[in-house]
C-alpha cells in the first residue's frame, strides 16, 4: 500500500479518520512499524464471524489490510454483537499481539490502530496514561513545527485537527507516524509492551494479522453453515461447539 492511501482522509463506512485517530493518540499499526519493533511473526489464528461476511474475508487473503483474531479463545466470544456462526482457522503474518482486546480502530487503508483511552489495565498501573501523555507531546512538537498552537496534554482535539488546512494535515500524518515510531523505538517500547500485556479485559487475546491465508471453517455448534462455508469454497472443518471458543488454545 503506497502512503498516499495509507494517509487518506476517506472515511469508508466502519473506519475512522486519520484526523480522529491522531487526535485520540491512537498508535497505528503499521505492519513495517512493527517488523522493525520485533513485534511480528507467522503463526496460526482463529477468527469468528457471519456467513455475510465470508466473502469479504477471502478477499483479504493475501493483502496488507489487517483483521483482528486470537490464538486464546474466551467464553466472551460466545456473547459478541456480530452473533458469530462460523470459526475461521487461518495463517498468516502476526503483526502484533496481546494478552487481551486491544480495543483497535480502523482507518481507510485497512490498518488498525490501538485506542489507549478505552484500556484500563489492572492493579493501577497507568501504562496507557503514560504512552497517551507522550504522544500528546508529539503532537503538540509537529503543531508547533507547523505554526499551530499547541494544546493541553491529552485533550482530543478533534476539532483542532479539522480546522488544519489539509495541506498541514498531510504532513502532520506522516511526521506522526515516524515520530511515535522514534518514540516506540527510544522509549516507549516497554510502556506499550506492558500495556499490552497488563490491559486485561477479556479472558481471550488478540492479534492483529495480514497476509493471511484461510486453512478452513468450523459451523458453529450445528452443520447448518457447511453448505455456505463450501460455496464459499473453504474447506469445511466440521462442527465446533460454540462452548468450546474459550478451550482454544488452552
């Protein structure tokens, strides 16, 4: 994917802004971000979904844009608002991992990046706070190199980010992203790996994933999606009980 698409301001229907994004100190996930981080590896993951979105999904096979999975199921998966009806069991490239939700957005080019305002991590610690302070100064360091003025640490600011001529915004896109990688690179690389593993929400993980390939599909507690699974043409693994999801990988 070249910059230019990664950068778009497009808001396609379920993604969010680049100015949004920026704004609320979401971290991006960019896959080379994290290759360099040491965070990626091949491995592989489940995914749950709806008969709808088969399609959809086969046509990520192969390409950068990223899906959320898990390699540790939890009981919470049975309760999810999409009423999942089929597990996908597939490879691919893991460009980050965590202990449990990341709470991840996603922009117009595919890529997710993780929200630190939603996490809260257990025994009080405050990882999330720290990384959103830091990047608040980023932000601030790229407005002021701009001719903007800076604002409150920590305030969203999205409205600020708007009223930025687009030109500006541009720049303000890409300068972000390398700076919070120089961040991530210097010293904010233990802050988000603790964060990643102490934001404990769910009893399942998350990883984030591209390049994947789809080795098969279970039906959900009954055969009643085998024939929507073969059409798709995945092959059918079989029935997998819907109180099983939190067995996986355990």
């Amino acid at each position: 994917m070249k910059f230019k698409d990664f950068i778009t301001e497009k808001n396609a229907q379920g993604n969010t802004d680049m100015k949004t994004l920026i704004a609320m100190n979401y971290i991006p996930l960019s896959t080379p971000m994290m290759d360099r981080l040491g965070y990626s590896y091949e491995d592989e993951a489940y995914h749950v979904t709806s008969v709808q979105y088969l399609k959809d999904l086969k046509k990520l096979q192969g390409s950068k844009k990223q899906i959320s999975a898990f390699t540790k199921g939890g009981n919470e998966l049975m309760k999810l608002p999409s009423n999942p009806d089929i597990l996908i069991k597939l490879e691919g490239n893991i460009v980050i991992e965590a202990d449990s939700d990341m709470w991840t957005a996603i922009d117009s080019g595919g890529r997710r990046w993780i929200n630190l305002v939603a996490a809260k991590e257990e025994n009080g610690t405050v990882h999330s706070e720290r990384l959103a302070f830091f990047i608040s100064g980023i932000k601030n360091k790229l407005r002021k190199e701009l001719g903007y003025a800076p604002l409150p640490v920590g305030y969203q600011g999205i409205k600020d980010m708007a009223v930025m001529a687009k030109s500006d915004r541009s720049k303000m896109y890409k300068k972000y992203i390398e700076e919070v990688e120089k961040y991530l690179q210097k010293d904010g690389y233990k802050l988000l790996s603790k964060h990643l593993k102490e934001n404990i929400t769910y009893s399942y993980n998350e990883v984030i994933m591209n390049n994947i390939k789809i080795l098969g599909a279970y039906s959900l507690d009954n055969d009643t999606k085998k024939p929507d699974i073969e059409n798709a043409g995945i092959k059918y693994l079989g029935i997998k009980p819907m109180s099983e999801l939190g067995t996986i990988g355990k």
